[in-house]
C-alpha cells in the first residue's frame, strides 16, 4: 500500500520555474533517502538530486546552481524547486525514496512520474 505520488509537473517556458512535490503514504517506518530522476526521450533514467534523512544533498552536474531539493521528514514528502529551466531540461521526473515498512526491510519505490516540458 505504500505509494509514492508526484505533483506539479506542467509547460514552462525557458527561464521559467517550477516545483515537484512527492507524497510518500502508507505504512511506513522510516525513509531513508529521497531523490528525483528524470528520463528523456530515447535517454537512461539519470539522477536529478537526492538528499538524506539529515539532509545532506546531491546534485547532477547540469543542475547545480539552478534546481533545490528538499524535504519534510514529518509529512514524508520531498519536494524540487526548479529555475532558470531550459528545453533540455524535458523530461518524465520520477520521485524514488529508499524506505522500510513495518515488518519489512528497506525498499526502493518509485513514483509514477510527472511530465515536464520547457518550451516556447
């Protein structure tokens, strides 16, 4: 029963900005760490950030300086506030979380992704 659930995808345009949010429900211990990914088309699934349960943050290298990541370890939700957008920037953005439900070890899930489109 434990889902993950993105929000705020939507069309931007270059220099625009905006912000995903992910919702973590169901039995659930803990949650270690919590990231976004992105997959373009005809592209691997990279690593956009991640940042740990003390919040300690990583971020990919053609996103530094413009994108936040951040989270509420007590509504278990991580959010990432995206500036300065550009169209290479288009991408599904997947929310991942590695954490354990009770009665279980650590587990990876990921959301069901949310589009983003940074265009004219």
């Amino acid at each position: 029963q434990v889902q993950l659930v993105e929000s705020g995808g939507g069309l931007v345009q270059p220099g625009g900005s905006l912000r995903l949010s992910c919702a973590a429900s169901g039995r659930i211990l803990s949650i270690n760490t919590m990231g976004w990914y992105r997959q373009a088309p005809g592209k691997q699934r990279e690593l956009v950030a991640t940042i740990t349960s003390s919040g300690s943050t990583n971020y990919a290298d053609s996103v530094k300086g413009r994108f936040t990541i951040s989270r509420d370890n007590a509504k278990n939700t991580v959010a990432l506030q995206m500036n300065s957008l550009i169209p290479e920037d288009t991408a599904v953005y997947y929310c991942n979380a590695f954490l354990r439900r009770w009665g279980a070890p650590t587990t990876e899930y990921w959301g069901q992704g949310t589009q983003v489109t940074v265009s004219s």
